[in-house]
C-alpha cells in the first residue's frame, strides 16, 4: 500500500451501530457520543480511509504520531481502546496483521460531509472573520500546524476580541476542552477577572473557533514593553506573581490543572491605577474529577475518559515526573509557578533554572519557596499553589518570625551547654530538660502568629533571652552542682514545681509569655498524671492570654478548647460541668469560624468529642471526631500528633457504636502507617494503639491475636511511665479483661484487684475511672466464684457513678443493667425488679449503641415477672420481646435460647 495521502473530502463513515464524523471528530454508538482520545480515532480514520487493506505500523506511525519517535506499545495501546468501543458496539472490525499492521474488515458506508482545509489555516489582515462577519482579524497572535490565533475587531465599536482557530484533530480537541472547562471554572467559582472569559464557539463547521474576551498583553511581552519588568521592585513583583498563584489556586480548588503554566499563558490587563494578571489558555488542562460535569450539567466537549496524558506542556516548566510519564498532579502545577516565580524573580522569563540559580536569590526564605516548589520529588514539593500564595503573602511576618528563631537557636545553644555540664552525673534530669525546653521554646510558636503584629523583632529576641534565664535558672539551677534546696538528684515533680513557682516574677510584666510558660508547664503537669495542676496551668494560660491578646484571638481559643478537654479528661463531676459550660461558651465566642476549615474549627471539633467521649456519650462523640477528622487532614494534614489523637479516638467511638471491623481497620491502619511510627508520635501513642485494637479484637472472641498487643502495650507505659501512671493502669486492666473472657479468671483477678487498688491509691475512690475499675473487679470476683464479693463490687461502682457523675451517667446504666441480672441469675427477683425500675434506655443505648433495648430490657422484665409468679405479664412481655431480640440476630444464642424456653414453660418457680 502507498503511504496515505490528504484527501480533499471528509466523510461521515457508518458500519453497523457505529457512526464516526470525521469533520467533527465525533464517534457515536447507537447515536450516543463516546470519549475516545484523539489518537485512537486517527488511527480509526487512517483504517477507514483504507477499509480492507493493511495499513503497517510504520504508516500508522507517520501519519497519526507525525513521525515522532515512540515506541511499539503507544500504537497497540490505541488499537486497544478502539477495539473496546467497537466490541461495545457489537461491531469486531479491526484485524491485526502480524509483524506487519492493521486491517478494517467488513462494509463501510461513506457519507460527504465537508472538504478538508489545507494544513495551514490562511488567514489575512483585514478578513473578516468566518461565522462572526460584525468582527474583523486585525493581527495574528500565534500560529501553529492547523491552529491559528488571531485578534480581531469590531469596526465601529473596536471591542476586541480574539478567535482560535482550528482544523480538526487535537487542536480541535484543545479548544474544546478549553470551552468545557472554562464552563467549570465559571459555574464552580464565579465570574473571575482573573480568567480570560470564553464567549462563544463553533465546532460544527470549518474553520472552527473559540471566541474569547481580550484579556491583555502576554505577559512576556508587557514584562519588557518601556521596562516594566525590571522597573519594578521585589515586593511589587511578589505581589503580582501572588495574583498568577492565585488564580491557579482557584482552579486547582475546584479540580482543574492547567497543565501547562507558562509566562505566555498569562495575560496583563489594565485594572484601576495597576495591572492584573489573568490566566487564559486551558487547552491542555485536565479535570480532576470528571463526573463533575454531569453534577453541573455540561457536556463533555473535548474531554476523553483517560485524558491523563502527563506529557503535555512547555519543556521548560514540565515537572520531573511528568517527563518521566507519570500523570499530572497538582503539585505539577506547582513546579510550574516556582519556575515562573524564579524567573520573575530576576527578572528574565526565557531563563532556565540551571544549578546554582540559588545565587541569584539574595532573600533565604524565597529561596525556600522556589527550592520547595521546584523539588524533584513531588511528595516534598510544597502541596499546593494556594499554599505558595500565602508563604509569599506572609513573607514580612516570616522573615520578622526568622529573627525570632535565630535567637530562640541561639538560646537554645546556650542552654544544651549547660546541660552538657549536667548530663553525665544526671542524665535523666537533663534528658526531660531538654524536653520540656523545647516545649517551651516551641510555644512561643504558637502564640507569634498574634504577637507578631504587637512587637517588633527585636522584642521577639528579648523574650527568647528571657526564656532562657527561665530554663537556665529555675529548670537547670534544679539539677545543677551546688546548693539547690533540693536533694542532689531530683524528681521530675521537684523540677516542675519549681518552675511553676517562678513564672509569676520571671515574666510579670509579659502576659503572652506567661501564657504560654503556663500552657506547657500545664500540658508536662497532665503527662505526668497530675490533672489537677495540669488543669491549674491551663486556666492560667487563658486568663493570660485572653488579658494578652483578647478573648476572640486564635490562641486564647485553642488554650480553652486544651482546657476543655484536660477538665474532660479528669473525669470528676464538677469538672465535666465546667467543660461543658467553657465548651458551649468558647464556640459562641469562636463564632462563624466554626463553620469553616480552620485550625478553630478542628480544636473544637477535638474537644467537643472528648467531652462526650468521656462520658461514654458515643454518638456526639462519634459525630464531633469525624469533623475533626475531615479538618485534620486539610488543615494539618502533615501534623502527626494531632492526626494520631483523633482518629484513634475516631476508631475507639467507631467500636464502641457497634462497628468493631471497621475500627480494627482504622487501628491497623495506624499501626503500619509510617505517619504514626513510634519515633514520630512516641512510644507511650503506638501503645495505646495496641490497647484499643487488643480491645477490639476481645470483644470479638480474638483472644490469642489481643493478647500480645495488650501486653506489649501495657509493658511499654509500666517502662516509660510507671506502674502506677493512669494509661499502665488502663492497659492492665485490659489484659484482666481478655483472661476473664477467655475463661482464665485466675489470671485475670490478680490483676484486676492490682488495677483497682492502685487506681483508687493514685486516684480517688471516687474517680470515675477508679468506679469504673471497682465494677470491673466485681465481674473477675464473680466469674472466679465469690458472687457476693463480685455483686458488692458492682453495687459500690453503680452507686458512686450516680452519686458523683449525676443519674443519668452511662455506665451507672450498664453496671446497673449487670446487676439485675446477676440478681436474677440468683433467684433474687424481687431485688432484681426494684433494680430494673431505675434503668434508662437513652442511657444504656448510648452506652452500647447496638439496637434493641427497649426490647432487651422487656425481656429481662417478664423473666423476672414470670419468676416472680406473674405470669400473664411476664409471658406477654417475653411474646412480644423475644420475636424482636431474634430478629435484630445481635444476642447470645444460649441467652435467646433460654427465653424461648421460659415462654414455653408453665408456671417456673421462682422467689428471693
């Protein structure tokens, strides 16, 4: 065969259901549109032109891939694709030939749809342009094989316009997908003056054509027009280039990349007494989330199923990868805004970044920024173009922050030599030191962002200074050689008790220093199992802060929702009412940030699930963990700690509603994912981990796989915190649990008698949570066969949760519920029905979230009654209850069983 030749004609070709338009560059299956790339359907046309002959790999390659070099698979590939939507069709035409090429079998029937243009769209000066006869083509701004751009106007109004042209292909794909997705940018953001508008279109007929809005000069152009460029200065440079981010940060949010980010795809406009840069030139652009034209009700003009093509673009701004063939991200994009940034820069937009570009950018923090960007790694690059924005928005606050760190470095120097003098006679003490002064100098982070716009740099300085007189003084003087007033090898209590007697003279005349020495000491106070101080040092903080910077600024609104959840976590009455009253306060205070996604919106998110959560109020807490969730991984997605803290929290509510394989996923995910390894989040956070999976996998009858995690777990906090810490206690508790249901209660008693001793010790008998483990303890007692013993227990834990936790505390219900039936168990019927009265169904469901219990405790009601010598009543509730337990299939088989054969039963003796 010859090699093909351009024909003057185009066709409409039919076989079968299919139907392929070679002018509109359309396929169609039973008269429905398919997305097929623009390749597959060239070879499509090449095979239908020749229907019947082979046409070779070679001429195939030639003709659609113009002779580029590729490779064997590019051409089996898009055989591949054709071949799926014909096969859909019922029409299996395309043979291959082997070694050789491919051959279209089968009739054709071919239809005269229009001619085919030359390859070069001839357009001249002073033409009026084709379909629009009102506008004029005045200059051509670009040309390419088969696509034109030109800028025309309208004679007597000289509005401007400009027309792209094309021949059919991938350029009139181009220009289509531009129009479609110019319709999403419009419909999911607005009208943008900073995206060139898309007026009008023609892809019925040639020439086709987009019709845009004049959108300015290419920006390459303007840089250099009467020396613009260099005329400008580097913080008006910054903030023209933050406008370009900007507008790629709009079209990244809503799923668009552009793909193909370049100086001459930015447009200068005239806007007030300054310029406006403007994005244009969406051709090769991609859409994220296709299905979201169908939400929006646009057709799919120029887009392919699998347009995932990462090779597209300008060589000098292509990301690595996407020379590599891997497919465009959105961190693509940012590679592209750092080379423009660089460029912009120093004042060159033709100039590559060659190593040692670093040298041309005298500003450390930009040369950051673009480094960042720019990093051949796409995992390190920074993560988005709304994320460059605001580096370089906030560089006067970074460069301010910079000065502060490079004195904290400097403290921070001064203070490792001290304790470099100390560590070899007590490297415990200057172990935790160390630690807790890296807390501190760390806080200063976190109230600078509202301080940075009250002090100057310089102050910054000063403040560091005088942290490190603090640490040096009042934290080192405790270990170091010398008259101390303190033994000659300190306990980590005696350091911070001395370093909480000086804050007040240290910083008396600095209340946002003060605040944050506080909310560190407050959180060292907490980890080492002293709430009480902890919750002192917090309200402290916020009394501070709130006199610093006011009761609406973000710190003194994180420092609450902290407080919230350390007063929730002390687990006393008196204490979840003032986390209840400061919770609903501060989120009135907070406001509408709650609705959005900010660091606000996650910290009461926090808070409120951990108050619920507390109280064993699942469901809120359920609710309140998963919105933190969802913000936590927008607004701290790289935050370790606070990712670990929620979803293992999220996981625990997750089991207790009633999901345990669900959870026990998003535990084992955790545990193998290197976010959450043990030297990111700590040894003690890997542990209780452990615990809540062992837990999980208890409930279930696990008991081999629960074991050693539990175990591990609870050797780990012994190790690290003690055996009398509340998390050792815990986990402890745990493996009593897993002996018990295993079967082994002489494993389990001992040590459940341990828990609870040492709980109460450390604690308080009236610690909710030493309640909590005195019930625990009753179960092992009964289970080991002193049943008085064990219903003592039982009673003393379902009383004190009442007494001090209110009548409605959950586990008062499920300790109560146990109760009657274990009195009923021992015959004591009138006992176990005077109990019965005083359970409550909201309380037990949000105890244990599974159905049913309106039911269940019907059927508790009637075994008593029918025991109890009421018979009707107690067959009437079991009839009615019985049917339902069954049905919901949630209840233990010998227990079902042993309803059913009471129902069917005379008269069962029964009695105290």
């Amino acid at each position: 065969m010859s090699a093909p030749t351009p024909r003057p004609h185009l066709y409409r070709w039919r076989f079968g259901s299919i139907e392929f338009d070679e002018a509109r560059f359309e396929l169609r299956v039973s008269g429905l549109p398919v997305d097929v790339e623009q390749r597959p359907l060239q070879v499509l046309a090449l095979l239908l032109q020749h229907a019947g002959e082979v046409v070779t790999k070679d001429e195939l390659f030639e003709t659609v891939w113009a002779g580029r070099v590729t490779v064997d698979h590019v051409l089996a590939t898009a055989v591949g694709k054709l071949r799926k939507v014909l096969d859909a069709g019922g029409e299996t035409r395309i043979v291959t030939v082997p070694r050789v090429g491919y051959r279209f079998d089968g009739p054709v029937e071919r239809i005269a749809v229009g001619e085919r243009l030359a390859g070069e769209l001839e357009f001249e000066a002073g033409q009026p342009v084709p379909g629009r006869p009102h506008f004029v083509l005045e200059r051509a701004l670009g040309r390419t094989l088969g696509s034109e751009v030109w800028l025309a106007r309208q004679p007597r109004s000289r509005e401007a316009r400009v027309f792209k042209f094309s021949l059919a292909g991938e350029h009139l794909a181009a220009i289509k997908r531009e129009a479609t997705l110019m319709r999403v940018l419009r419909d999911t953001l607005g009208e943008r003056d900073d995206f060139v508008r898309v007026i009008d279109w023609n892809f019925e007929t040639q020439p086709f054509f987009l019709e845009c809005e004049y959108g300015g000069q290419a920006l390459p152009e303007w840089a250099l027009e009467d020396g613009r460029l260099a005329a400008m200065d580097r913080e008006a440079r910054i903030a023209f280039f933050i406008g370009i981010a900007d507008a790629a940060a709009a079209a990244l949010s809503v799923g668009v990349l552009h793909k193909d980010l370049k100086p001459a795809n930015v447009l200068v406009a005239p806007q007030g007494d300054g310029w406006r840069p403007r994005l244009t030139d969406f051709g090769s652009s991609r859409l994220l989330q296709p299905e979201r034209l169908e939400e929006l009700g646009i057709t799919r003009l120029g887009m392919t199923v699998d347009d995932a093509s990462g090779s597209s673009g300008t060589p000098l701004y292509l990301a690595p990868e996407l020379v590599a063939g891997q497919p465009p991200t959105v961190r693509s994009d940012v590679y592209a805004l750092g080379v423009i940034l660089y460029q912009w820069l120093v004042g060159d937009l033709r100039r590559p970044m060659a190593p040692g570009w670093e040298r041309e950018i005298d500003d450390p923090l930009l040369r950051e920024d673009i480094a960042q960007a720019t990093d051949s790694d796409p995992a390190r690059r920074i993560a988005d173009a709304a994320e460059l924005a605001g580096r370089l928005r906030h560089l006067p606050e970074r460069r301010a922050e910079r000065i502060r760190l490079e004195a904290d470095e400097r403290a921070a120097v001064a203070m490792r030599q001290a304790l470099e003098r100390t560590r070899t006679r007590r490297p415990w003490i200057a172990a935790t030191i160390a630690v807790l002064g890296i807390g501190l100098l760390a806080s200063s982070l976190f109230w600078y962002r509202s301080d940075q716009e009250r002090e100057a740099a310089a102050m910054q300085a000063a403040r560091a200074e005088a942290v490190t007189r603090f640490l040096a003084d009042d934290l080192l003087g405790v270990a170091a050689p010398g008259p101390s007033g303190f033994a000659p090898d300190p306990r980590m209590h005696d350091v911070l008790e001395r370093a909480s007697s000086q804050i007040d003279a240290r910083f008396a005349d600095d209340p946002a220093t003060r605040g944050g020495v506080h909310s560190v000491l407050g959180q060292a106070w907490q980890a080492l199992g002293e709430r009480d101080r902890g919750v002192h040092h917090l309200r402290e903080a916020t009394r501070n802060y709130t006199g610093a910077f006011g009761a609406t600024d973000d710190i003194t609104l994180k420092t609450r929702y902290l407080l919230v959840r350390s007063l929730a976590y002390a687990n006393a009455a008196d204490q979840f009412a003032e986390a209840l009253e400061l919770l609903d306060d501060t989120d009135t205070v907070a406001g509408t940030r709650l609705q959005g996604e900010n660091e606000i919106a996650l910290e009461a998110a926090y808070a409120r699930g951990v108050f619920h959560f507390q109280q064993l109020q699942i469901e809120p807490a359920l609710q309140a963990f998963r919105r933190a969730d969802e913000l936590q991984r927008v607004v701290a997605p790289d935050s370790a700690s606070t990712a670990a803290t929620i979803r293992e929290n999220l996981a625990d509510s997750t089991i207790r509603q009633g999901q345990p394989e669900e959870g026990i996923a998003l535990l084992r995910a955790m545990l193998e994912d290197p976010l959450f390894d043990a030297g990111r989040i700590g040894e003690n956070r890997v542990a209780g981990h452990q615990i809540m999976l062992a837990r999980a996998l208890r409930n279930l009858g696990r008991y081999d796989e629960a074991m050693p995690l539990a175990q591990a777990a609870a050797a780990t906090s012994e190790r690290t915190l003690g055996e009398d810490h509340y998390s050792t206690l815990i986990q402890m508790s745990t493996i009593a649990s897993i002996h018990d249901a295993a079967g082994d209660c002489t494993q389990a008693l001992p040590i459940a008698r341990t828990v609870r001793e040492r709980m109460a010790t450390r604690y308080g008998e009236h610690l909710q949570s030493t309640l909590i483990e005195t019930g625990n303890l009753g179960f092992k007692e009964r289970d080991c066969g002193d049943r008085e013993a064990g219903l003592d227990y039982i009673r003393q834990a379902e009383r004190g949760l009442r007494e001090h936790y209110g009548e409605d505390n959950v586990a008062a219900h499920s300790f109560r519920y146990s109760l009657v039936k274990m009195l009923a168990d021992d015959g004591r019927f009138a006992q176990a029905l005077d109990t019965l009265d005083g359970l409550d169904i909201a309380a037990l469901t949000a105890g244990n979230s599974r159905p049913g219990w309106e039911h269940r405790l019907n059927a508790l009601r009637g075994r008593i009654l029918m025991h109890s010598g009421d018979i009707g009543n107690g067959r009437r509730l079991l009839a009615d209850a019985v049917p339902e337990l069954v049905a919901l299939g949630s209840e233990d088989a010998d227990e079902i069983a042993g309803l059913q054969a009471l129902l069917a039963e005379g008269d069962p003796a029964g009695g105290d």
